[in-house]
C-alpha cells in the first residue's frame, strides 16, 4: 500500500509538472483579460504538432524544432489576443469564454484536418531512458526535464514581474486606465501576456507530448488531457495566485493519481472521479482558492 | 397606449402591494425589451400583395420542414441517410432550446451538457433494451432522471456563480464520461447498446416527423414557461441577481428551476438522440460536443427560440460535412484549399462562430430579426434587432 501511494505521488508530481504549466498560463490570462481561457492548452498541442513537423517531417535537428515549435504557439497566442480578445474586449465573459473555447475547436479541427493520414503521432524524447525509479515508478529524463523546466519557469516569472516591464503588467491588470495615464501601454501589456501564456501553453505541450503517442486535440480531451486539471490547478490558487497556480498543479496531478489506486480498480474513470470530488470539495468548502490567505476581492 | 389610458392592466397593478407590483413591472419591462412587442401607435399592415408575399414565404418554411425531408412533393431524391441527418438536426435542435435555458435565460454557463444528454440517452436505451419497456415509458423515465440528476448537481453547486459553476460542470461532464458512461452494466461499455425505435416510428422518415413533434412540444414549453411568473424572474435575475433578490425574487431556487428544466429537456434529446443513432457507444458524449452544443446555441443567438434552432440545425448538418454533401461543394472545397468535406464543419464552423461572435453579437437570430419582423406581417426594417436589444448579458461572476 506505501509503495502504491508512493508510486501514486512519484507520478502525480511529475505528471502534475504539465498541469502546474498549463496553469501558469490561465492564471496569467485570467489575471489579464478576466478569461477563462479554453484555448491555453490548444497552444500546447499546436505547439507539439509544429515542432513535430520540424522534427519529424522537415528533420530539423531537435532543439530548432522545439523553437518551431514555441514559436507557433506564441504566434497563435498573439494571433488570438488579436483577432478575437481584443474586439471583443468589450463584451461579456459568457462570450469571452465562448470565444476562447471557438479558437481551441478551430485549432483542433485544422489539428484533424492536417493529420488526417497519420491521426496517431509519436515524436522522440529529448532524452530517452529512464532517469530513477523511486518506489518501483519510472521516472524518465523527460519527466525529469519537465519538472526542472517548470521550476525554471516559475523563478523566471517571479524574477521577470519584479522587473518593469513585470510591474508594467501587474499595473495595467490590477487598474488598465489608471495605468494608461502612467504610460504604460495597456495594448503591448495585453499582447504580452498573451504571448507569455502561449509560450508556457507551449512549453507544457512539447515537453509532454514525447510521453506518449498523440493526436489532435492531446492536451484538450485526448490522452494527455491538461485544461481540466489545469483549471482545478488555478481555482486552487484562487485564480490570481501564480504559485498556488504551481503548487495546484502538483497537488492536481497527486490527486488523479489516487484515482488509479487499487482500491479503485472496479471504477473505470477513477482519475476524472477524483478530481471532480474534489473539486466540489475545494470549492464549496474554500471557494477563495486552498493556497490563498485572505479572499481576493471580486 | 399606456400613457394615455389608465384603465390598462399595466397601471392597475399599482394598486398591488408595492413588492408584487415592482417586480410584475420590471418583469413586464425586460420581456418587452427582449421581444419587441408593442410597437408605435399606428401599427403596420401590409397589403394584399404584402400578405400573399408573406404567406409564399410561410409557406415555403413549411415545405422545407414537414415535405422535404419526407420526400413529399420534392424535386430531390433524398435518401435515407439524409432523414437521418434531418433527424439529428431537431434532436440538436431540442438540445439547443435546453441549453438556451440556462446559457439565455439565467446567464450560467454549463461546459458538461453533453453528461446530460447522455444520461438521457443511456437511461432511456436501458429502459428499453434492458428492462424491455417502451419507448414512450422511456422517455418520461429519462426525463425524470434527467432533471434529478440536474437538480442535485444544480443543489450542490449553485451556491458558486459564473465561471466556477461552469468549471464544475465541466468536471461533472468529463466525470460523467469517464466513470458513469464507463460503468458496463449501465451503458454496455465500449461495445455499445443496439436501441430499437418505437413502435410505428421504425423507418427513418416517420421517426423525423416523431423528432419534429417533440421539438415542437419543447418550444411550446420553452415559450409559455418564459411567460409565467417564474420565466419573468429568470429575466429579472439574469439582469441583476441583486435587484431581482431584493424584490423577493428567490434567485437561488429559480435558477435551480432552470437548471432542472434544462436537464429535463436536455434528457428528452438525449432519449431521441439514442433511437435515432439506433446504436450507443459512450464515446460519442466527449467534452468536444458540449463545446459544439455551447457554439451553435451562441451563434444561434441566446434568448431567441428560432435563431437557436436555426444555429443547432447549421451545426448538427456541418458534422460530418452533410451540408458540403447536400449542397455539391466537396469538389470545389477540395480543388481549391485541399479541405475534405469531413473537416468542413470542425473548422468553418469554429471560424463561423468566431466571426458571428465578433460581428454579431446577437447570432443568427440578430442576422434574421428583419425577415422575421416582415414574416410577422411589419414593414422590412433592416436595422430591426440591432445590437443594443440583443446585447449579451453577463454571466455573474
């Protein structure tokens, strides 16, 4: 039973890894555009599927398609903040959001359309092999390098909001016309955000594809499902938390984790029993977020 | 008219307690904004020409919903699975009207209506195919289930508002895929479930016009529900739950009305949903379509029961490219941009949405209100149903 709830937390953290960064980015959106945004883990498969065409098909050496890769995500996020959050700034959130879920159905869609020959995708780990294995779980260098790229990430962004183009962000969410009267650009601000999100929608997609095969539409429903978890992840930071955000995704991915257990075994769907569970929980018993101290003001 | 005579109804309820009163006012006030009833002094009337135009039309409307699919007086040779298609789009369509409920008239946003759906579905294919009763004890079955299991989810989680009550149906949804459609002896599994239709329904043109009935009794309930006392608060609290609560409006059990009502309606779909595949594997309730359910009743247009319909029959015909099928297009589509008819509607109809969202906040209903105003026997205004009437209200948040 220890060496199951071991394997169960080994897995959950690193599995947790992917969610956490899909997290980062709906946290930063929300805080931004006040969106729930459904296309941030589109940006991650968008993201896995160029840098699968570098990789695989134009044999590109690996790390230029990784940057393909990045790239097109950050394009698609700057391409979204543009055409379809900026007019509709504006509007109500019921269609904001509808918006948002529009451009991660007509990114899967061209997914599908593109992959139509080979629907079932596998691309190489960065590294092969496996790293450790605590309790009997394999944990492998891709594990490995995600974590390390997430804890990366979070020092970077906690470095990077301490700069001035950092506050320059924080300002203009926290007041955007007080902002403007400073100076600060509330058009670049938002685009920058944006840009910023998709490269860690990004990050999670082409550092989590290699684990396993994909197809269109990976991190929104299929195997590697991220944008559920991800958003239980930022709801347990309060929404506006980035390191709840982090530690959320962790806990998320533990939390799936025990869906698996052997106790379980007679329910198929344990994981999506858990966390629906468990979010229910979380928020009628903590609705202002489990890692946040004081409720944040609406 | 008001002004001028105090005899109207609308001036009597002064006399009413001053709460009832207030709130049969503001009640009064908002459906009138919404649908645009009462118009000038001197109303319109067409001439002879303008009725016999109107009725041609009408009547057109008619051929094209009740003759066409049924091959009756049709230059088309449509084939069985063109029925079918028809079919799926009045079962879309009841859906549609069902998230309309909830979306339109109370503003919270439900991402796992496809778990409603298929709980209708698998409860009315169990009931028949397991307990061997009919079709017509299944569906009141399902729509009871449905509306029980909406109304302990709605219990348990309407004290959260806006975007975490959609977060919650949307873990609901992905559990109700996962874990209840998962459980074999419900569903039966990945196999799936072999469900006959009912009784003198059997072919596919019968079973179309069955379709049509029942989404013609779903608008029926929709439109009287929306005038009762309860419909008049649901519109008073999608405006602002703070007014409406402090008028004495329960704001709490009337969304949970809603709610229920929703998941009644949404079951009845999913009943006739499963007769009309005739085969039920729980695959086909994913999360991608209750973002589809989502797309068309936005593009359709909240709080308008014909644009509804119009957006969830567009997007029930753009699956599997049946309208690029109908209308002779695969050829050019695919010499031009190399699209196949399959991907047509899975990438125009997200593209559709986003243009329909950016320019015509309204949808469909907004794009036809100046048809729809000419059909009711008014002059042609082009700018009828302009932004400000339409315009979306916040979901709370």
């Amino acid at each position: 039973m220890t060496t199951e709830l071991g394997i169960a937390v080994v897995n959950g953290v690193f599995r947790g890894s992917v969610y956490a960064l899909v997290a980062l980015g709906i946290v930063l959106i929300y805080r931004a555009s006040g969106v729930f945004n459904f296309a941030q883990a589109e940006f991650g498969t968008t993201g896995l599927f160029a840098a699968y065409i570098g990789i695989e098909l134009w044999q590109w050496p690996y790390w230029l398609g990784l940057l393909f890769g990045l790239a097109a995500a950050v394009a698609m996020g700057l391409a979204t903040e543009r055409l379809v959050i900026n007019p509709l700034r504006n509007s109500s959130r019921v269609t904001l959001l509808v918006g948002t879920a529009g451009v991660a159905l007509a990114a899967i869609g061209i997914q599908f359309w593109q992959s139509n020959e080979q629907p079932i995708r596998s691309m190489p780990k960065l590294v092969e092999g496996v790293a450790f294995q605590p309790f009997g779980a394999a944990i492998t260098y891709q594990h490995l390098i995600t974590f390390v790229v997430l804890i990366v990430v979070a020092l970077a962004l906690a470095v990077f909001f301490r700069s001035p183009s950092g506050l320059a962000i924080q300002a203009a969410q926290q007041e955007g016309t007080a902002a403007e009267l400073v100076g600060i650009s509330v058009r670049r601000v938002s685009m920058m955000t944006w840009g910023i999100a998709a490269l860690l929608g990004g990050l999670a997609g082409v550092l989590s594809g290699p684990n396993l095969t994909f197809t269109a539409g990976f991190l929104t429903f299929g195997a590697g499902a991220a944008l559920l978890p991800g958003f239980m992840a930022a709801v347990l930071g309060g929404m506006k938390s980035m390191p709840g955000a982090l530690f959320g995704g962790l806990l998320v991915g533990v939390i799936e984790q025990f869906g698996n257990l052997s106790i379980l075994s007679d329910v198929s769907g344990g994981g999506a029993m858990m966390l629906f569970l468990f979010l229910l929980v979380v928020l009628l018993l903590r609705p202002q977020g489990l890692f946040v101290r004081k409720a944040v003001a609406a | 008219m008001t002004e001028t005579l105090p005899e109207t109804p609308e001036e009597s309820t002064r006399e009413l307690p001053p709460v009832e009163a207030e709130q049969v006012t503001e009640a009064t006030r908002v459906t009138e904004a919404v649908d645009d009833t009462d118009d000038d002094a001197a109303p319109f009337r067409p001439g002879i020409g303008g009725w016999i135009a109107r009725g041609l039309i009408w009547a057109l409307l008619a051929w094209v919903v009740f003759a066409l699919p049924g091959n009756i007086l049709s230059p088309f040779e449509l084939g069985v699975s063109d029925v079918g298609h028809a079919s799926k789009a009045a079962i879309f369509a009841i859906i549609g009207l069902s998230l309309n409920v909830l979306i339109g008239y109370t503003g919270t946003i439900s991402l796992g209506h496809q778990a409603f759906v298929g709980v209708g579905a698998f409860v009315s294919a169990y009931v028949v195919v397991d307990m061997g009763l009919e079709f017509w004890v299944a569906v009141p079955i399902a729509a009871a289930v449905g509306g029980l299991q909406a109304a302990l989810l709605g219990a348990i989680s309407l004290r959260l508002t806006g975007l975490y009550f959609a977060l919650v149906t949307l873990a609901y949804g992905l559990f109700a895929e996962e874990t209840l459609f998962g459980i074999t002896a419900f569903t039966g599994g990945e196999g799936g479930k072999n469900v006959p239709r009912p009784l003198g329904f059997e072919d596919d043109y019968t079973f179309y016009y069955l379709c049509l009935a029942f989404l013609a009794a779903v608008l029926w309930v929709d439109w009287r529900l929306m005038r009762s006392k309860g419909g008049r608060a649901l519109q008073a609290l999608r405006e602002n739950p703070r007014v409406a609560s402090s008028y004495g409006i329960n704001v709490k059990a009337y969304t949970l009305m809603a709610f229920v009502v929703s998941g009644i309606f949404a079951s009845i779909g999913g009943a006739l949903l499963a007769q009309q595949s005739t085969f039920l594997v729980p695959k086909t309730f994913s999360f991608q379509l209750a973002l589809i359910f989502i797309l068309m009743t936005v593009v359709g247009g909240l709080r308008n029961r014909v644009g509804v319909v119009i957006g969830s029959v567009v997007f029930a015909l753009l699956e599997e490219g049946t309208l690029v099928h109908l209308l002779h297009l695969e050829g050019i589509l695919d010499s031009t941009i190399g699209l196949p008819a399959e991907f047509f509607g899975l990438v125009i109809g997200p593209i559709l949405l986003l243009l329909t969202i950016t320019l015509y906040p309204g949808g469909i209903g907004q794009q036809i209100a100046p048809i729809a105003q000419w059909l009711r026997g008014r002059k042609f205004d082009i700018h009828a149903g302009k932004v400000t009437e339409v315009e979306v209200t916040d979901v709370r948040a």
